[in-house]
C-alpha cells in the first residue's frame, strides 16, 4: 500500500456498485484504432478472461470485428456461466450450466501486443453474467470484482495499493531422458549461481516480457537448483493481475 502505517481493511462486497464497461464508443474506438496504426501487423485479438480455475481463457476477433464492437460498444456473447463451469482438470460442472448467455465487454486500455505469438494482440475482458436464472450482472467476474475493491478502499478509505509480483520458475533438463531440475550452483543470489548456460534462458524470459510493456525490476537465482525469481514492477491492483 502507498500508506506509511497500517490500514485495517474490511470491504462488504455486496455494498459495492458494479464496475460497468465505459459508456461512449468513442474513446475505445480511438484507442483500438491508434493501437492498430502503432502495430499494423496485427491481425488478430484475444479476447482473454480469467476464469474462476484460474485458466486464461480467450476468444480470437479478426481485427475488423473487433473494431466492429468497439464501434457499436457491442460484446461477445458466449453461453451462460462460462466463469465457473469448467475446471481446471478440463471436466465440466453440467449441473451449473445455464439457459441464456454471459457477454464479454473489452477493456480496450489494456491492449498489448502478443509478442511471442506474431500478427496477434490481447485484450482482457470483463463477464457479465444475463442468463435470467443467474442474472449476477458483473458479481462472479474476477476483474470486476477487484476493480471494486480497489475502488471501495479508496472512496472508503483512502487507500491505494500497488502490487509487486514475483515470478519463481524452474529450468528443467530432460537431456538424460527425464526431466530434471538445471545443475548449477546451489548458492540463491550468488553470482556463481549465474555462471551457466540457463542465465540465458532467463535474460530471454525478462526481454520477451520487457517487450510485452512489462516493466521488470531485477532477477536472480532462487533456493533450489535450477530455479530463478523474476520481480515485476509494482502496479496498481488490476493492471498487476493482468500483467501476471
């Protein structure tokens, strides 16, 4: 948090009004149309949400359609309940599936482009939920739900947090026929554990990721063989999750 002392935070989630997708097209238009002129190899979008199996789902709009919805300020239509019928063992739960539909709005401010996948770019979205028997609105879409609370503890509290994330990895090395964490130094920060062929494959991760406009503050080795930590930038609540 960017407070100095301590802050006791208790949020009643069903107080909070829903974050709705913004109202005028015209903005999205414009940001959608200035990111297309920025990146003209683009073709196509993911348009991703995360779902409640913690998987990043995704649909893939040519780029025409998806300037066709920022104009029309349209969503994509999916069938009902898509947040919390699938597991992450890729069974489903057909007791919560639903007559009706959920929409996918765009928050065309976190456009980036797919750097590790060519000619694409992605968009996260938030859900909204219409299937008249569930008829939650935005109440089980993850991103919504955060954005809310970032919001209720600074209208309520004054408080503003940033989040700093930490991603732990292992290099795993199969030359011997099984897959087996990278010999190196067992030494956690210590520059004898960088004096081998994998700090390579860690400089690539830190660039693809530095490309994608995520900012990284360092990396380094970690307590085991094989496994290293990169830092992120600390970012506000949202754009943290979806730099994650």
């Amino acid at each position: 948090m960017t407070r100095g002392s301590t802050v006791s935070l208790f949020i009643d989630m069903g107080d909070i009004s829903e974050v709705r997708p913004a109202s005028s097209s015209a903005a999205n238009v414009n940001i959608l149309k200035n990111f297309l002129a920025l990146n003209p190899s683009i073709e196509f979008i993911r348009m991703q949400w995360l779902d409640y199996s913690a998987i990043n789902r995704a649909r893939v709009a040519t780029t025409s359609f998806a300037l066709s919805l920022a104009e029309k300020h349209s969503p994509i239509e999916m069938p009902a309940n898509l947040q919390t019928v699938a597991l992450i063992d890729d069974s489903l739960l057909y007791e919560d599936l639903d007559i009706g539909h959920d929409e996918l709005w765009p928050d065309w401010s976190s456009l980036t482009v797919c750097h590790y996948c060519p000619g694409h770019a992605s968009v996260m979205c938030a859900v909204k939920e219409c299937s008249p028997i569930s008829g939650k609105g935005y109440r089980r879409c993850l991103r919504s739900r955060l954005a809310e609370t970032a919001k209720s503890a600074k209208l309520q509290h004054d408080v503003d947090f940033l989040f700093g994330m930490e991603v732990e990895f292992y290099i795993m090395d199969e030359s011997n026929g099984t897959p087996q964490p990278a010999k190196m130094v067992r030494a956690p920060w210590s520059t004898a554990s960088l004096n081998n062929k994998y700090v390579s494959v860690v400089e690539e991760i830190v660039r693809a990721i530095s490309n994608a406009g995520i900012a990284v503050r360092q990396y380094h080795s970690e307590g085991a063989p094989g496994l290293f930590e990169i830092s992120l930038e600390p970012l506000p609540p949202v754009e943290a999750a979806d730099s994650l």
